[in-house]
C-alpha cells in the first residue's frame, strides 16, 4: 500500500504503456537514464497531482521498468516522471489537454496527460470487408475538412468529427467508393507552438520572457496551424478534437464499424517521425489493427519501412500502402502476399498529367501506367492528392498561389504539369468551362479504366478549388473544408464520376488480379489487350503522337464483350482503326466525354456497325463495346478470328 492509498504491484510484463487490467493498471516505461521513474496521477480534467508512484528500483530488463497500481483509473489521467522531466506516454491510447481544435494549450509540463480507456467496446458482428486492391476505389480525405464546411449536410455538433464522416456513408455509396483512406487521425499537435516557449522545470514554472512571449501570442492567435497533421504525435490515440464526444475512441470505433457494415474499409495515413523506434511502429499499427478494426495503413515518408514492415504477420491480413515498391519484392518472393501490399507515389500522376494537358513524348509511358499491376504489389493510381492542385485547380492555373501560407510562395511544387484551359483562374467563359468539365472527365477516366487501384481525392468530384494554392497544410478554413454545395453546379461530373465506377466494377477485365501480358496465352484468338492507331493492330507511341486505342478482350476476365478505349489527348481530332470483330460482333458507343451525359443511356448507344474508322473528337475520351448480336432465340452468336486472319483482312 502506498503513501497515497495506491496499492502497488511489481509486474513483470513487458509492454510499455498504460493500460486497465482485471487486478489494477498496468504500467510500463523505458527510462532515460539510471534514475528509478514514477508515474504522476491526476485529478480527471485537471493539473493537478494527485499522486507520484515510483517503480519499483529494480527493472524488469535493462532500463524498462513495471508495475501494477490499483485505483479508480475511470477517475485519474496521467504522465511519467522520467529524471527531472514529464514525459507523457507516447504509448497513451487516449490524451487529455487537447479536446478543443485549435486552442492554445497550457505551457505547463502537466497540460497534456494520458488517459484509460476503460470500457469495454462491443463490435457485434463486425467483419473486415476483405476487397483486394484491384477491386478497391479509394476516396482520400481529411476527417475535420470533409464535414466541417457550412455546406457539409452535417448537424453543428459533429462538423469536422468522425461522427460526421460516418453521416456522409450514404454519399460515399453513391459514388461507389469502398475503400476511404484518412489524413491523420492520431493526436498530433495543429499548432506550431516555437520549442523555446516550453522550456519550464518539473514544477511547472516557465522563464519570464518566454511567458511574456507566449501569452502575447495566445492571446492573439498567431500560431500557425498544422492542418494536415503530419509529423510528430502520439500514435496510438485518436485525436481527441475529431469526436463531437468526450471519447474519441468510442466514436472512431462507432464510425468504423458503420463503414463496414456498409463494405466500406478504412485506411490510416501514419506520418512516424525519422526518430521513431521500429518497435514502437510496430506495435502501433498492430494496436490500430486490433482495437480499431482498421483495414489498413499507409506509411508517409519512410520509405526505408516499406521492406520491413510488409514482412509483418500482421500484414497477411491488413493492407499496407507505402510509397516506393520494396526492390525485392518479386513474384517469386512475394507470394502468399495476396496483394496486400501496394506501392502509392507520383509516377501515375506526373505521366498522366503531361499527356492530359498535351505534352509530347508521353504516350509511352502512359501506356504503361495503364496496365501496370506489378505481381506481389498492387498499384495505386491518382491524379490528385493533398499535396498539390486539386482537380479543378488542374486545370484553371498555370501557377500555384501559395502566398496565404505564409512561406512567400516558396512552398508547393513548381512541377504541376497543369494547365489553365485559356484563362487563369475562375472563368465565366463557356468555351473554357466546357473544356475544363472535359478535361475532369478525360483525367477521372485515366483512372478509372486503368489497371491497379484508383483513388480520387475527395471533393474532385464536385469541382473543389483550393484556388490555386497547391500546399494548403496549414490552412484551416473554407480554403481547405469541402463545400458540398458546388455538386449542384457540378451535377454533370458527379454523375460521370459514380457511373464510371459502376461501370469498372461491372467489368473485370478493367480491374484484373494481375498485370495484362498483351498476348494471346489462353489462345482465344485475341490477346488480353492490345493497342492501336490510325492502323489497328499498330500502336504508334511515338513522341509525337498523343492519341491511342487500346482493346481488351473480355474473355480474359470470363466476360463475352470486347472494350475498346479511344484515347485522344489531342487538341485537333483524330482518327482510330477500329479493330475487326468476330462474325457476329459489332462496336457501340457507349461513352464519349465531349458530351455532357457522357455514359449513353442502352436507347441512345451508338451502334456503329462495321465501322473502320472512328472519328474522336479533340480532347475527348471515347469507349466502345464489342458486342454479339443477340438471335432470335436469345443466344448470341460469335465466330473467333485468329489474329492473323485479322491482320490480313484489315490490311486489304
């Protein structure tokens, strides 16, 4: 029995961290140096302490330290004492002192402290949804920004919360997303508060003109914020400030498991400072696996991660998405991998974008990108991110204007391979309006009818606009939160974007478990896919060409039809052989991005006959089924062509 009424208990667990057990809370610490650590107790909701509890003198291994306290945890919250500094656990599952976003916090050692979770969650029947990449539509976004706009549909007292995501899940479903991937959501620090003003003893007192700088600048507001929330934290806590209530973990888990009831997963951005130990990495993504039920994680910035963390356990059941494909990580070694691993970086969008806006010598390696699906690792696929222009921004500014941030516009990539349409900025011109709506459409459709795994930027869709600030972290206002009332002036692209998706998903040749190998290898008469030009058959990638059609034959996904994909990224019209079909088939227009309902409705699809030439128009996305013609009696009727035969009779 301790001096305050604690009753101590050596234990010889290993586990850093604090946590309520069956007979006390469990608590573990590595300590600094060679002096023994306490733990500090607090009043709930206050500075004060309450108790010091020194571990016991002997460690349980090196300089980890444990023991067992028994107490009302529901009642305290907590820090360690490690030497003559308060240490606040970076192993705290829930963190108190910054329930307000925004707020100043005290300067005092004491102000941010550790708290229990001390309930039971109750999952239900609660399952992973399971979907591989390939089948997967990932929807990037920040939890406070997506709901925290006037406009957002959401109740005042969940803006900006996990609660409010979960609102919007009817939404996300009828674009068709399964797959969201959040900015982070641990507790991390939105302000930048200057290191100098912490400088304080274990009591707490600070050096006077440090506090005469500090309270000038919290009464003026003038720290600049960290909006995005990379960086620094404490990993294992949900940020208290995303939750309308007072636990943030339950709502999170709440949140989580309404995703998954509707087959939507959820994914965590994870920023690890360079410092970070791989075993406190690991154990985090473990916790966040196991007491949140998140699918998956994408690791920023640490790309020498990526090889050890994809040969986790853990990994064979969860996703991992890292930015640079591990070098070893062949189809020989990578089996059983299951495709849970995935690679995410700019390639697919630097390629993508220069062809989009017209540059040369791009046709190549956009070819590439679109049937790139490495075997062992998937590929993620985007346009846009939250580091650099949105979609809107792509293509209304030749220039970032990034001087709101407050870095004299140094900050930001110059690289944005954008293109303003004519006219920088906001245009209420139709000309440019119509070829901007084009140009989302034709850059939705690079990712949509490309192999790997697309993810689009929330708010895209509905022509958010940063208004040319291509680096926003540190803003947090209307700059940054999505306005949910632009989808009535941009219904056209809303529409296109969901009924693109449908139709990837009905068709599987467009998002296969593996890479097309563009040959015949089932013997089918025609190979997975192939690409043509002005002579089918013969794709010209050469460096001046910007346009190209690609086929894929739909026996390869177990489907009958044919796709065929005209790509003209050109600003003059061109002109696509059309392959020939077998006795039986003809081509049907069934999308062309220079109309404004892009997806033909079954009663207006262009059925072209025997066709050989199509005409597509400048800066538009064409796609065409090969179809059978149905008999009378309902069957279709179909006749294969080798591809030599085919070759012949189109060259006559």
């Amino acid at each position: 029995m301790g001096d305050n009424g604690f009753q101590v208990f050596k234990d010889d667990i290993s586990t850093p961290g604090a946590f309520v057990c069956r007979d006390g809370v469990h608590f573990g610490y590595y300590a600094s140096g060679t002096i023994c650590p306490a733990v500090l107790l607090y009043k709930k909701g206050t500075e004060e302490i309450a108790a010091e509890i020194p571990f016991p003198e002997q460690s349980v291994s090196g300089n980890f330290y444990a023991m067992k306290v028994k107490f009302p945890a529901e009642d305290y919250e907590y820090n360690f004492r490690d030497g003559n500094r308060v240490v606040t656990d970076p192993y705290a599952g829930r963190i108190a002192g910054r329930e307000v976003y925004g707020q100043v916090p005290s300067l005092s050692p004491h102000g941010i402290r550790g708290a229990f979770l001390t309930e039971t969650y109750r999952w239900g029947d609660d399952r992973l949804p399971e979907i591989p990449f390939c089948d997967a539509v990932m929807y990037h976004l920040h939890v406070r920004g997506f709901t925290m706009h006037k406009n957002s549909g959401v109740g005042r007292g969940q803006k900006g919360t996990f609660a409010g995501l979960k609102k919007k899940i009817p939404y996300l479903l009828s674009l068709g997303i399964n797959q969201v991937k959040l900015m982070p959501v641990y507790e991390f620090s939105e302000l930048e508060i200057p290191e100098y003003l912490y400088t304080h003893t274990i009591s707490g007192q600070r050096q006077s003109a440090a506090a005469a700088s500090y309270e000038q600048s919290r009464n003026a507001q003038e720290f600049r914020k960290n909006y995005w929330g990379y960086g620094p934290g404490f990993y294992f806590a949900p940020k208290a400030s995303y939750a309308s209530s007072e636990r943030a973990d339950v709502e999170f888990k709440d949140m989580v498991r309404a995703f998954h009831a509707n087959g939507i997963e959820v994914l965590l951005e994870f920023s690890f400072a360079r410092e970070t130990d791989i075993g406190l990495i690991c154990a985090c993504l473990t916790y966040w696996a196991r007491e949140y039920h998140v699918d998956g994680f994408s690791i920023v910035g640490r790309e020498d991660l990526s090889a050890v963390l994809a040969r986790l356990p853990l990994f064979a059941g969860r996703k991992l998405i890292c930015s640079w494909y591990p070098d070893d990580f062949t189809a020989e070694n990578a089996a059983g991998m299951n495709h849970q691993i995935a690679q995410s970086n700019d390639g697919f969008l630097n390629d993508c974008r220069r062809l989009l806006k017209g540059d040369a010598g791009t046709l190549e390696a956009f070819a590439w990108r679109t049937r790139r699906n490495p075997a062992g690792c998937a590929q993620i696929n985007y346009m846009t991110n939250h580091d650099g222009f949105t979609l809107m921004d792509l293509v209304s500014y030749n220039m970032k204007y990034n001087d709101g941030n407050g870095e004299m516009g140094r900050d930001g990539s110059d690289a944005n391979y954008s293109w303003n349409c004519g006219e920088e900025g906001p245009s209420a011109k139709r000309r440019i309006a119509a070829l901007r709506m084009r140009q989302r459409k034709n850059a939705y459709a690079m990712m949509l009818l490309s192999q790997g795994t697309p993810m689009l930027l929330a708010g895209d869709e509905f022509g958010n606009s940063q208004k040319g600030n291509n680096n926003p972290w540190c803003q947090d206002g209307e700059l940054t939160w999505l306005d949910f009332s632009r989808t009535k002036a941009n219904r056209e692209l809303t529409a296109f974007v969901s009924q693109l998706i449908a139709y990837r998903k009905a068709h599987r040749i467009l998002h296969l478990d593996a890479e097309p190998q563009c040959t015949d290898y089932l013997s089918s008469g025609f190979p997975d896919l192939s690409y043509h030009g002005e002579r089918a058959w013969y794709g010209d990638t050469r460096s001046s060409s910007l346009h190209m059609g690609c086929m894929y034959s739909g026996h390869y996904a177990g489907e009958e039809d044919f796709l065929y994909i005209a790509w003209n990224f050109h600003w003059e019209a061109q002109q696509f052989a059309l392959p020939l079909l077998p006795d039986g088939y003809s081509w049907v227009r069934v999308m062309d991005t220079n109309l404004p309902e892009s997806f033909l409705p079954a009663e207006e699809q262009e059925h072209l006959g025997d066709l050989r030439m199509l005409s597509v128009t400048p800066r538009t996305v064409v796609l065409l089924e090969g179809r059978a013609s149905v008999q009378k009696d309902g069957s279709r009727k179909k006749r294969r062509k080798t591809a030599a035969v085919r070759l012949d009779e189109q060259d006559e």
